[in-house]
C-alpha cells in the first residue's frame, strides 16, 4: 500500500480500463509535462528522443494530439514500429543514422521548436545543432552524462529555454494542467497503450525477471483477480 498527495490521486475517466491506469501514471505525466509546459504545440515540429520507451511512447501521441509533426529517435527497428504506430511522422535510428542531418533536411533546415529529451547530456551535441530560434527542450532525464557542459552561447544566441523538471515536484498548476490535459486526451481516444506482457500477482519474480532482462518494450501488467 501506498499513499498518495490528494492532488496526486486522480479519478479514472469512465472509459479508461485499469490497464490503461497501470500505465499511465508517472509516464503519461511527464510526457504530458514535457510535451504541453510552454504552451500550445499547434503547428510546431517536435523531436520525442527515444520514442518507443513508456514517456516518449505517450509524447508521441499526446504531440500528435496536440497539432504538431513530430520526429522520433529509437535505438532499433522494432523500436522504430513502436513509435510509428504511436503517429509519429519521421523515426530516426540514432544508433545507424546522422540524426541531425536528417532532422535538418526533414525540416528544410529550419530546425525543430522543442525537443522532449530523455537523455539531455548525450545528446547535447546533436540537440544544439537541430534547434530553431526560441527552441525548448524539455529535458526529464541525462543517465549517460549525468554533469554535461553547456554550451551557453551557442544556445543563448538561438534563444534556447533549457526546461528541466521532475514530475512529482511539479506546481499545483501544472499538475492540475497534467490531469486535466490527460483526461481530455483520453475522453478524445488520443492514447493507447503499450502493454507488453502480463502476469498473475503470483507470477511476481517472472515479472520482475521479464523487466530487468531488458527484453521487453512496453509496460509489464500484474493482474490482481
């Protein structure tokens, strides 16, 4: 058992099954966050780096929802089906690909207007050379290089607003602006969701076995009967 903030514990839309909530959660939130926190997206071209995992996944779809193109990275090519079948409009392989010359010719080297970034430190180098003028990357996670060096002129001249967030510390207003957003998307059909196996509640270490083997891409559900 677990307790929860009030603002943090959110009525599930009528039409959303527990498995759906088993996914959503912190995933559906930050991508929400990440997608949304500046505003409207209408119009704009998006980078979701690492677009098959559970945050880029829903980014993909929450952008798409909201008007925009978007580009995604992925590290294979099953990976590359996941993010396409979430809608996005052009996947790169970052492993086999030049990344920022395909972003730059895809987008007639204008760039793109935001990048929902997983790995902000090792992808630095690339983001700084995909960005338009008054670009934002919203950045939720840099494991790979955790310390990076900025390269503050080079982003200041482009007029880049570097937005850094964890999502369970997030304001009230924005909270109130995630679960708000989410609903709508849902009570829209905007999101599925990527569920890759399920277990019984006495399947636990199979569970637990199954996520850390790496294996899998998709949540794991464990079905309480």
């Amino acid at each position: 058992m677990i307790s929860l903030p009030t603002e943090q514990a959110v009525l599930l839309p009528e039409q959303t099954s527990f498995d759906a909530a088993a996914c959503l959660g912190v995933p559906a939130s930050t991508a929400y966050y990440g997608v949304f926190s500046d505003g409207s997206v209408d119009g704009q071209t998006i980078l979701v780096t690492g677009g098959a995992g559970a945050v880029g996944h829903y980014a993909i779809q929450l952008a798409k929802w909201g008007g925009a193109t978007v580009i995604s990275t992925v590290s294979g090519d099953n990976k590359a089906s996941v993010a396409q079948d979430a809608g996005s409009d052009l996947v790169i392989n970052y492993k086999n690909d030049d990344v920022a010359s395909i972003v730059n010719d895809f987008t007639s080297g204008q760039g793109v207007q935001r990048i929902v970034e997983v790995e902000f430190g090792g992808n630095l180098e690339i983001s700084q050379n995909i960005l338009s003028p008054n670009a934002v990357i919203a950045a939720y996670g840099s494991v790979a290089e955790g310390n990076p060096a900025i390269p503050f002129y080079d982003l200041m001249f482009k007029g880049t607003t570097l937005n850094t967030f964890l999502i369970y510390i997030v304001s009230l207003q924005a909270r109130s602006n995630i679960v708000n957003g989410i609903t709508k998307a849902l009570n829209d059909n905007a999101l599925h969701h990527q569920i890759a196996q399920r277990f019984g509640l006495n399947e636990l270490v199979a569970a637990h076995q199954a996520v850390e083997s790496g294996s899998t891409i998709g949540n794991t559900i464990i079905t309480i009967d």
